[in-house]
C-alpha cells in the first residue's frame, strides 16, 4: 500500500501494518499479556451458574472484554487477568447472578507479602 503525499513523496506502508479503509482493524485472536492489569483490584465479580441467564450483558459491558461464553460448557467465564474490579458487570446484570466479592477473599486474590516493608 503507497500513497502519494504532496511536496513528501510517497509513503510505502508494509501490508502487515496497513489499517484499512475506515480504520477498522481486526481484534486480537489472543490476550496480551502485556495488559493485565488485574493486581490493583479491590472486588471480583463472582457469577452464580444457576441465576446466569447467559444474555451477554455482562460480555456487552465489560470495558475490558473480561467475559466470554464458553458453548461447550454452556456458561459465561471470567477472564482474571484483565478486570479491573469497576463492578459495571455486576451492576447491569438482569438477573442478579453476579455479585461483588472482596479480593482478600481469594488466595489468588491480592498480592500478600511475607513481612511488611
């Protein structure tokens, strides 16, 4: 892909960094690892499998895309390395299945340290 730029000549673009017309490029096949971003949270959404209606509200309002529908399980999946704790899942779900669990709950949850500083 080139394009001619007055009085700077022309610009060639390598196809695999070419964004399209429109600038709507694909999403990733896979999470980054450079983003997770997970250790600053205060709460965990927690989902009840039996009230989960699987609407994909939850999916839908993620700002982080930290929500999946698995088919074969049939059941929605919590992504932990990307959510932030900002509880708007929980708060747009109609069927109250998700609900706020504190961090300390969790073994995985916070980082501990062995003494303090």
């Amino acid at each position: 892909m080139s394009k001619k730029l007055p009085e700077l000549g022309t610009i060639n673009v390598p196809h695999e960094r070419s964004v399209p017309f429109g600038a709507i490029t694909p999403a990733p096949v896979h999470q980054q690892d450079l983003f997770i971003t997970s250790n600053w949270r205060i709460v965990r959404p927690v989902i009840d499998h039996e009230k989960c209606t699987r609407c994909l509200t939850c999916y839908i309002a993620c700002p982080d895309s930290c929500w999946a529908y698995n088919e074969k399980e049939d059941m929605m999946e919590w992504n932990t390395n990307f959510c932030k704790g900002c509880q708007i899942c929980i708060h747009e779900c109609p069927s109250d299945a998700l609900t706020a669990v504190p961090e300390l709950d969790f073994e995985d949850g916070v980082v501990r340290l062995e003494k303090p500083f």
